[in-house]
C-alpha cells in the first residue's frame, strides 16, 4: 500500500501545477493525506475526489465551510498500521514531541504538518513523518507500507 502525504498547502484555489502534482503522485496512492493548512474549500474539494482523503484541520482553515469538515486530530487502520495525522501546534521547535505524546507510541505512524520542514524520525517511541510544505516548497512524501507493516518513506520535490 501507498500513502501519498502533503501538508501546508495553503492554496486558494486549485493551480495546474497541483493538477500536474496530483496526477503524478497523490492520485495513483492508495491513500491520500493532508496535515492540514490546507486554507480553502476550493482545493479541499479537489483532494475529494481520491476515493481515500484524509485530512485534518490547521491553524490556517478559517473558511467556516472547510473548516466544519475537518477534525484537527485523526486515527484510522491502514492495513498493518495505525496511522495519526494532527496538524501539530506550538512553537516549532517543540511540534515533534507535542504531537508524538498526544498520540502516544501505539501508534504505528503519526503525520503531521505545520512546521513546514521535513522530518521521518522516531520520537518517544512514534514513528513520525513531516511532508514540508506542498504550497511552499513542492514537497511530499510517499510512504510504503509492507504486508507486515514495515514502513519506507521517500520524500519528493515536486517543484
């Protein structure tokens, strides 16, 4: 299974540059996931048409029609994995460890956004992913989930 993760997009409106994006990478995964600031109803609506959208809500959806759509903290079952997203909160120094202790390490991967800086680290016993920045810097990333649960990330620059 493929997991296709993106944060930060902060898009009003979805760009051919996101259709390019979206066609080369989001939708031929498996599961698509947003950690939120994804900012507008517009590209919310557009992310909606992969038939496996998660996506969590961030400091930056403000729009009461989005807004409303989104919990600011997910769990599902993926196969093998518990997955988390959050968006994350606080100063991004401590994002990390803040949303590794809300979920706590029964879980088998966290997503989260809002620092805007990639990272794929163990913390606290949690396997952590940051995508970066969609909107900022074009970047991704893309996680192999193994039929006994192994995880693989590749981060993508999809600029």
């Amino acid at each position: 299974m493929q997991i296709a993760v993106i944060s930060d997009t902060h898009m009003g409106t979805p760009s051919s540059w996101l259709e390019t994006v979206y066609g080369q990478w989001l939708g031929p995964a498996d599961v698509l996931v947003h950690c939120g600031d994804i900012t507008s109803f517009a590209t919310w609506s557009y992310f909606m048409q992969h038939d496996n959208f998660l996506c969590v809500r961030g400091n930056c959806d403000w729009d009461p029609n989005l807004a409303d759509q989104l919990d600011p903290m997910i769990s599902v079952q993926l196969g093998p994995v518990r997955l988390g997203v959050a968006h994350g909160w606080g100063p991004r120094s401590q994002v990390a460890v803040k949303v590794a202790q809300a979920f706590g390490p029964d879980y088998d991967l966290v997503c989260y956004g809002h620092t805007h800086a990639r990272d794929w680290s163990m913390v606290e016993g949690v396997q952590l992913l940051n995508p970066g920045s969609l909107g900022e810097s074009g970047s991704l990333a893309l996680v192999q989930v193994d039929g006994d649960g192994s995880l693989r990330c590749e981060f993508v620059d999809a600029v």
